[in-house]
C-alpha cells in the first residue's frame, strides 16, 4: 500500500467524507460520526494455502 491510498469511506458510518488526522500515518477522521480510524497493511496473503485448525492438520 503506497502512502497516497485512501479510503474511499468511513468503516464505521460509511460516509466519504473524511480527511487525514494528525495521530499519524494511515489516521483518518470521518467528518459525519466525529470518528478517528487507523488504516495498517499487515501483509501480503499465500494463496491456496487453506489452514483448517478443526481437523488438526498442523499446517
């Protein structure tokens, strides 16, 4: 994720009217509930790799 995405609406009221907040990197505010939202990329996903605990794999 590049430091120009944004989010297109508020995960909370799903308003677009939001701005950057000051807190920091990835903050947002949302104008419409008064809400504060932080967004963080937490990594890319291995596809095809299914884990199922219930079965007790060990994958």
């Amino acid at each position: 994720m590049s430091e120009r995405a944004a989010p297109f609406h508020c995960p909370y009221c799903g308003d677009e009217d939001l701005c950057p907040h000051d807190s920091g990197h990835g903050a947002w505010e949302c104008s419409s509930c008064n809400r504060a939202f932080q967004l963080k990329f937490l990594g890319l996903l291995a596809r095809g790799v299914v884990r199922n605990e219930a079965e007790g794999d060990g994958i």
